[in-house]
C-alpha cells in the first residue's frame, strides 16, 4: 500500500512538473471554453417571439405578460392559426413561438398538468435552445408562485425545434467533447508516460526491482483517472452553466458511466505503450488511432447515419462512439440505465479486452 | 557457490541496416565467474558486449543460449527472486530527473519495501556528498552527482551483489577517482560489486577482471597476473614533434607496435637488444629533443596486446 502510495505521489509529481504535461491539462478547459464560445452565441435579447393562445385565459395572460417584460424577449405578433406559425418563421424575423393550448388554465387547475408548447427555429440552434430555456424559466418560476402547498401544479413546457430535428450542434457537441477529452488525457498521457519510463530507462530499474507490473500499470492510471474526472466535471459544469445544456437525467449515472470510459481509455493507453517504444510514436498512435476515430467515426462530427456503410460498421469498434451516445441519452435525453445498458455492456466489454491484451503484452523484461 | 556464474552465454542481435537484417553477435559464448564478495571488473571498448551481459545477469535480457546464475538463481527461472535482491545502476543515467535528490532516493527506498533511515550506515559516505543537493532535481545535477545519486539508490535496499553498468563514463577524472574509492569501501561490506568500464585504466582498481572485446572474453585475471604475463620488450618513446615521430616508429621495421599512451609513445620493438639502433634511426630521420626507454608492462599495454592477438 505505502508502495503504491509513494508511486501515485511520483507520478502526480511527473504530471506537474512537466510543462507540456500542464500545458495539456491547464490548457484544456481553456479551449473546451473556447470551443464552447464558438457553439454558444452569447445572451440573447430582445428576441421576436410570437405566440398563439388559444385559451385567453388569467393564467395565459399572466405568462405572457411575464415573457413581455422580461428583456429578452420582444412579442411581434400574434398568432391565430397552425398555417400561421410557419409563415411567421418563414418570413424570418420570429424565432420561437409560444403555443398555449385550448382551457389551459382549466387543465391546469382541475387536471394538475398543462402544457406549453415552445417551437422554436433550430438552424439557429443555440439562439433556440437559449430561448426555450429562457421561456421555460419564467414558466416555471410562474408555476412556482401560483403554486399551492397542496396542489401540485404542473406546466409542462413541450420544446419543439423546427429545421433541425437531429439537434446538431451544442446538444451534441458537449458529448462529443467529453469522449474526445477524456481519450484525449486518459490514452494519449497515460501511453506516453509509460513509454517515457521505458525512453528515459528508469524502467529498465523497475523491472530489476520487486515491483510487479501490475503496480507500475495502477499507479500510473490512478492519477489520470482523477484529473479525468475533474475534467467531467468541469466539462458537465461548464456545459449547465456556461452553454445551458442542462444533466437532464442522473447525473451519478453519467458519472459513472464517465469513469467506465475512462478505465477504457486507459486500458487503451496502456495497450498503446506496450507497443511502442518512443514517447513520439505513443503520442502518433494515440492521435491516428484514438482521436481521428473519436473526431470522425464516433458520430461526434458526422451522423453516422449517413456514413457508407463500412464506416458504419467500423464505428462500432470506436469505443467513444458508445459513450457518446450513453451521454446523449442519459445527459441529453434524460433516459435511465436501462436505455444504455447495452452500450454499456459493448463498452465494459471493449475494456475487458484492452486490459487483458495489455497484461498479457506488459513485458517483464526489455524488447 | 559464487555470486555469479556465466557459462557459454551467447546473445545476439537482429539489426535493421537499410532496409536489410543484420545479425550482430554481442556476446559469443562467454563463460567466468565471480566469487562471494569479489570486486570484479569487466572491461571492454564500446560495444565490446558489456551492456549485454549486465542486463542478461540482471534478468531484463534473454541470452540465446547458455546458462547463467546469480547467487545460485537461474536467471530466467528465478528472476523474481534475483530481482529482489540484487542493485543495479544501468549504464545509462536513469533516475527521475524531474524527482529531486531526495524524491529519488525515498522512491526507490519505498518499492524495495524499505527505509533511507534503515540503511543509512550504507549510503551514508556517499550521501553526504549528495546532501547539500537534495532539494535540487536529479536532472540538474553534474555528471559525477548523478552518478552517485545512481549508486545511492542502487544500494538503498542492501543488496548483496551490485551491479554497476559503466559507472564512470562521461565523468570527470576526479569524480572518478571518487566514485572508485566508493566502490572499494562497499567491498569492505561484503557486498559482490560486478563494474564495467571502457576505461583500461581502471582495471587495476579491482580484484578480478575479464578483458572483453567484440563479446569474446580474452583473459579472466587478477590485473597483477596479467600485466607479469606481459612477455615483450617495451619503450617509451618522445621527441618535440609527436606527429612526425608515429610516422617514423611505424614506418620502422624494427618496430612492432607504436601506440600513444599519455606523453609518450609505447613501442614494442621486434629485438628488445636493438634500442640504440631505433634511436640512432630516430635521430637520424632528425627527430629532436628524443627520449627512449625501457619501461615494464602496465595493464594496458596488456590489455593492448591482448585485443591485438585476437583481432
Ligand atoms: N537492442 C539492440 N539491438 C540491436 N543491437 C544491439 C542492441 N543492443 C546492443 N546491440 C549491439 O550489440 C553489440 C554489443 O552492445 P553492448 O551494448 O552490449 O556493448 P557495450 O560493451 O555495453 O558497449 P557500450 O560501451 O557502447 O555501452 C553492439 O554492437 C551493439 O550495437
Ligand atoms: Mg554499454
């Protein structure tokens, strides 16, 4: 225990000692925000909004008199039919509209549950995930005030995006982004800190030394796995605050399944350093075989969908392609366990495999 | 039983060279041995094969064919066991150089399930040296400290055979004298201290010693033994102009052999009875200021002799 103690110590010295190092890890929530930035435009005011209420009610007015004196929000028009809220996008000023059903202050009193329904202009897709959340806000606080002790109220607001029903763009991007940092930390430094042991010949000194491989393989992966998870965090952080893409489901699945790819990240890492022999050939590998993949076949960038079907196929190897889309469904969608199981099963099993390769390929001896 | 036994150990090379394979042979069956508590050296010229052999002794490297042990473990079968107790320093610097001193001692201390504190005694001639330093990182230590830092942690865990890979290479004259009066006291502790070097001049700092030359073992003496079984007159040679004076040696037929060896010129003459003739050469070809004198063999002129009989 205290072996592996003063080891996970040494490396964490390592790790903040070399510039290129804390470079990476400095520099990373830095262009994660800059990334960010690129994908959020920033507040958004005095938006043309038009809105259909069909119900002319206490409740609806009170609502919307609420959207109209808030600052970011400007009400052009209103509307009177369907046919009417596609011409109002279509002509291109509005870009959302808030749809109040018939007898809306009736279902909301007698049955508990109303409905808004909020359509907005997903081309756009950061102004129109910033003004649903806007308006969904000032509904809730609404609710919130009319709420009686008793009587649970519930507005439910329906979010509809128009032009761009696959949501590309900053709801696909912040489970991009993490499979792509986490492969990033987890494989690529991890890999290279291994095969720089083996450059420098210190692991030459291991090896005539009764520490077992096993060992040397832990201790490097406990650091990485920390900063790992201080970088989800950061990334999860960064997105509820920073770009409004709210943990829509459990936010301790998400973490864990965060750490299971990250254990396969790592696993890759270490397979990565049993072959190679140069920290330059760790980090080619790691970038050829680890981030391409991630950037381009994980669905991260291009739908897969739509890719030939040998890359389609292909894909199912990249393992970041499974979290990507067990975050999209847990963070995003907020779907349960039992929505990504399987995938959680291919991923577990992925790691499975990279670990066992790595064990039986960590070499107790030089060559 | 010895410390070590080495018996028709051969290993060889597959190297790329333009696209085509290679094989270089680092070690041709090689066979010594070395007793308890022996200070024995290996000295060779570059690429003689002695990394080879370290690392084949130290279970990191698998010999093509032979049989090796140390203290009595094979060192393939029971290299988990020879790994527990041996120290070795590999000939290339490496400790952490972003570790300081005092990082790196702790660390190796620790994965060999001890104490700097419980073997101080052992280190402790050494560490002094190293005290003043201890806070700076490895890497930015002279030659010679990181040398000892590396011997440091070699021996932090008290093994009772050490291995030191080339230990004085790339370190200034004075630190090597040091670091030899080192190895000598660590002798006294009855530890086996197995040493390489390409320096011919430090053979006589050990007890024993095989002369090592493109992974052929040439002689396994003590280096007195040697340097009397030197059987050829020889001279040491002057004048006020070195270069011309090879020239001329070598362009003698008298002359045998004519290499550099500090101020002079080490010559063995074919006649050890024709040195006023050489002379009268010399001065004839109007070399200036000359010198000529019989002087007795050293190691190296042994050692010289040796590598050129079996080349
Ligand atoms: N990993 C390797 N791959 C290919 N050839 C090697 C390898 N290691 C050593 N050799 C070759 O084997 C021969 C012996 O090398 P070795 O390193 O054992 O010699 P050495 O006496 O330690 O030399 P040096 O003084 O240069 O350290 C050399 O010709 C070297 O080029
Ligand atoms: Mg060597």
């Amino acid at each position: 225990m205290k072996r592996l103690l003063s080891f996970v110590i040494k490396e964490f010295h390592h790790i903040f000692r070399d510039r290129r190092t804390m470079l990476i890890l400095l520099g990373m929530p830095i262009v994660q925000i800059i990334l960010f930035g690129f994908a959020v435009t920033n507040e958004v005011n005095n938006a043309s909004i038009a809105i259909w209420d069909q119900s002319k009610d206490e409740a609806t007015t009170q609502i919307i008199q609420r959207i109209s004196s808030s600052k970011y929000f400007d009400i052009e028009q209103s509307l009177h039919s369907k046919e009417g809220i596609e011409g109002a996008f279509k002509k291109g000023k509005v870009k959302m509209v808030i749809v109040f059903p018939q007898r809306f202050r009736e279902s909301l009193l007698h049955e508990h549950n109303a409905e808004v329904q909020l359509i907005a202009d997903a081309s756009d897709l950061n102004t129109a995930s910033t003004l649903t959340n806007y308006a969904s806000s000032i509904i809730m606080r609404y609710q919130a005030d009319i709420l009686d002790a008793d009587i649970p109220y519930q507005v439910k607001t329906n979010i509809k995006m128009l032009y761009n029903p696959n949501l590309e763009s900053a709801y696909n991007f912040v489970p991009g982004v993490m499979g792509l940092i986490l492969m990033l930390i987890s494989a690529m430094m991890t890999s290279v800190s291994i095969v720089r042991e083996k450059e420098m010949g210190t692991m030459e000194v291991l090896l005539v030394s009764p520490v077992k491989a096993y060992m040397v393989i832990i201790s490097k992966v406990i650091p990485y796995l920390v900063l790992s998870l201080v970088n989800i965090i950061s990334i999860i952080l960064l997105s509820v605050y920073a770009l409004g893409v709210p943990v829509t489901g459990n936010l301790v699945l998400l973490i864990g399944e965060s750490i299971l790819f990250i254990i396969t990240s790592l696993s890759l890492g270490i397979t990565i350093s049993t072959v190679t022999k140069s920290q330059q050939a760790a980090m080619l590998i790691s970038m050829m075989g680890l981030m391409l993949p991630t950037i381009l076949l994980s669905g991260f960038i291009f739908p897969i969908e739509n890719m030939p079907v040998v890359l389609q196929v292909i894909s199912n190897i990249v393992p970041a392609k499974w979290y990507i889309d067990i975050v999209r469904m847990v963070m995003i969608k907020g779907l349960g366990f039992g929505a990504v199981m399987k995938d959680t099963i291919i991923l577990t099993g992925i790691t499975m495999l990279f670990i066992i390769i790595s064990l039986l390929r960590f070499k107790t001896r030089l060559e | 039983m010895n410390a070590v036994s080495v018996e028709h150990i051969t290993k060889t090379y597959l190297q790329k060279e333009q696209k085509k394979e290679k094989k270089v042979t680092a070690l041709d069956d090689v066979s010594f041995t070395v007793d308890k508590g022996e200070l024995f050296g290996i000295i060779g010229p570059d690429g003689a094969g002695k990394t080879s052999l370290f690392r084949i002794l130290t279970t990191v490297l698998l010999a093509d064919s032979g049989k090796a042990s140390v203290e009595g473990l094979d060192v393939v079968k029971d290299y988990r066991k020879i790994r527990d107790r041996v120290g070795y320093m590999p000939g290339k610097f490496s400790l952490y150089q972003d570790l300081t001193v005092e990082e790196n001692l702790n660390f190796f201390a620790t994965i060999f399930n001890t104490t700097v504190k419980k073997n101080y005694e052992l280190i402790k001639d050494i560490y002094v040296q190293l005290e003043p330093f201890k806070k700076r990182r490895a890497g930015a230590l002279s030659g010679g400290m990181k040398q000892k830092l590396a011997l440091c942690c070699a021996l932090i865990h008290k093994p009772s055979i050490l291995f030191l890979d080339e230990p004085t290479t790339g370190v200034d004259p004075v630190s090597r004298r040091d670091f030899w009066d080192m190895i000598k006291k660590l002798k006294e502790q009855d530890i086996a201290i197995l040493v390489s070097t390409a320096y011919m001049d430090e053979a006589n700092m050990c007890e024993k010693i095989a002369l090592i030359q493109k992974g052929n073992i040439l002689t396994v003496s003590s280096p007195e033994k040697i340097t009397s079984e030197f059987d050829q007159p020889l001279l040491a040679v002057r004048s006020d102009d070195m270069y011309q004076l090879l020239y001329d040696l070598r362009a003698n037929k008298a002359v045998k052999e004519a290499y550099p060896f500090g101020a002079y010129y080490h010559v063995i003459p074919e006649d050890a009875n024709k040195t006023k003739e050489l002379e009268a050469y010399l001065q004839q070809k109007g070399q200036k200021d000359l010198e000529v004198k019989p002087i007795k063999a050293n190691i190296e002129d042994s050692f010289i002799a040796l590598m050129k009989k079996n080349d």
